[in-house]
C-alpha cells in the first residue's frame, strides 16, 4: 500500500480507491469452473461447495439466527450460500453471470443481471448479503442505496469485503494478495468500510474479521509473512465483514 492510498483513506471525503476495471473482465465458465488463484493453484469452482459453506459458517449462522423470511444474495455466485440456508427461508439471488445464475437456481429464485433491473418492491427483503460484490462495483454508492431501499425498515446487512488497508496490504503493498484480482476496482479500508455504511443510513452491530477459525490458519502461512516479495498470504485483516441493519438516516 502505497502512502498515497493510505492517505485517501484517512480522509473523511473518500470511502474507496478506485481501480480501473478491465476490459478483459468475464464472469462466465472460465470465472466460475476451472481457475488459477493468487498461489498459482488450479482449482475447480464447482467442487468447492463444502469448503464454500465451510468458509461461511459464520455468516451462515448470523443469517439462521434471524427470524425466517425473505433474503437476497447479491452476486450470489453458484448459489452456495444459498444452498446452506434452511427451507424456512425463501431465497433470492441476483448474479451478472449467466454461467453462475444457471447453477446457483437449484438454490433459490436467481434474477440474472444488475440489481436494480430486478426491480425488487420496497422494503421486500429481511436480509441482504453482499459477501465479496462490492469490490467489483464500480459504483457502490449506487449499490448500496438499492440495498437499502429494498430492505425492510428493521432489515439485515451482511456485508464482506477485503480490507485493502490490512496489515498484510501495507507489508506487501503491490504483492497483496487482493490485488491480483482485476475485477477489485473498488478498494475499501476497514475504517472507510465503517464511515461507508454509516453515511449510507446503517447501523454496524459488529465486524469480524476472520482467520484464526479457519482453514487458512496454518504454520505455512505464517511463515510466508516474512517474505515480501512474493505474493502475500491468508492473515488476518485480509478478508472483513460487516454485520449491520438499515437504521433512520
């Protein structure tokens, strides 16, 4: 992270770092089926359910403790979280990929295109889910107004997003391993995730940031923090998510 960046973070003005999106950007097959992470790893996406689920418990059980009722996944992807959440919930997703939206409609009732296209009534949801979609939106103000309005008066955000301002983003700067996605053009801070929300009328119950529950929580990570040269990886910081509701402006 470069001093240039972390001084638009500690404005009170900016919320986010603008990147320019990619002309190469598709989020069809070769998105959501056979990829290679920042590590170099080939991996099939269409067998990760489990390990996806498993990489959501926390958000999952967040979402079950609520009184059942009607929740939009945006950017719901291939429908995972979706396919965790008891039959007591009705579940809709919304997801840009054609590729994605066919698999994810086994799950729930998957409106293929932007969220407002799906034209969703006022207040119609009890929860809204943004987990990793507003780093690739190029306007989240837009996004983030459109949750809001279709949320109810009492409704639930859980919002999840890399903190580019993460002790691991500072270490390694352009070798963060959150930059190596092209399709991340918009980049929030924990503190501008914060002020974010705030301003847009929600109010924050907690924040967690998760790690040392997970997979990723290994010997073999920690010892790659020492070494700054090279792609960073999974730590703590790295990944946020927001738990809050719509509240008065």
């Amino acid at each position: 992270m470069t001093p240039d960046m972390r001084q638009l973070y500690a404005s009170e003005k900016a919320y986010y770092i603008s990147r320019t999106p990619s002309q190469r950007v598709d989020y069809e097959e070769s998105y959501w089926h056979i990829v290679r992470d920042p590590d170099g790893c080939v991996r099939d996406r269409l067998k990760e359910r489990q390990q996806h689920v498993a990489d959501l418990k926390a958000e999952i059980e967040y979402i079950q403790r609520q009184p059942s009722g009607r929740i939009m996944d945006v950017g719901c992807g291939l429908g995972f979280l979706l396919s965790a959440l008891s039959d007591e919930w009705e579940k809709y997703g919304v997801e840009i990929s054609r590729f994605a939206a066919k698999q994810a409609g086994r799950w729930g009732k998957i409106f293929c295109g932007q969220l407002e296209d799906g034209a969703y009534p006022d207040g119609y949801f009890d929860v809204v889910v943004l987990h990793h979609v507003i780093e690739h939106v190029e306007k989240p103000e837009d996004l983030v107004v459109e949750v809001r309005r279709i949320l109810k008066g009492d409704g639930k955000l859980v919002l999840g997003t890399p903190d580019f301002d993460s002790g691991a983003a500072r270490l390694f700067g352009k070798n963060y391993r959150m930059l190596c996605d092209d399709t991340h053009i918009s980049l929030f801070s924990s503190d501008s995730m914060h002020r974010f929300l705030r301003d847009y009328g929600f109010h924050i119950e907690r924040v967690d940031y998760p790690f040392f529950e997970t997979r990723h929580f290994t010997k073999a990570n920690l010892l790659r923090m020492f070494d700054n040269t090279c792609i960073s990886p999974p730590f703590y910081g790295n990944f946020m998510t927001f738990y809050a509701y719509k509240g008065e402006k």
